[in-house]
C-alpha cells in the first residue's frame, strides 16, 4: 500500500512539475502568441496545479464527499475569478 501510495504522489509530482514547465514557456512566447491566450491558459494550468495539490498531497481525495465538493467548487469559483479580472484588466 505504501509504495503504490509513494509512486502515485511521485506520478503527480512529475506532472505538477511539467505543467509549471508548460506554464512557463507559454509565459515566454513558447507556442501562444497572444498575450491573452498564453494568460487564461496559463491561470489554466495553475488551477488543475491547484487541484491536484487539494485531491492528492492535502489528501481530500479520500475526504468526505462534502468537503471535496467545497475544495473543488472553490478551485472553480477562483479559476473564473481569476481569468475574469485578467481579461476585463486587458
């Protein structure tokens, strides 16, 4: 049980680690042009960032289903909020 716990956290942590990498290079012009793009795609990618860290390393995967429902809803809820005011700041 320990291991596939362990080598499923290091799967994750492999991801967060190439999507912080993929958010980057979309920061620098790597494949979006467009400042906006590259902005609601990188607040994006932040969000399932934020995800994965509330499901697997705060361990709200296994949580109530009320409590992730709250996590989840609030992951989205500042997502939109988030690329709201980014475009409406243009």
């Amino acid at each position: 049980m320990r291991q596939s716990l362990s080598s499923r956290l290091t799967l994750i942590w492999g991801l967060l680690v190439a999507a912080t990498a993929l958010s980057w290079a979309m920061g620098h012009g790597v494949g979006l042009h467009d400042r906006q793009t590259a902005g609601v795609a990188i607040i994006g990618v932040a969000m399932l960032k934020a995800r994965y860290v509330l499901l697997d390393f705060m361990e709200l995967r296994g949580a109530p289903p009320v409590s992730r429902f709250v996590a989840e809803c609030w992951v989205g809820v500042l997502a939109v909020t988030m690329i709201g005011l980014f475009l409406r700041a243009g």
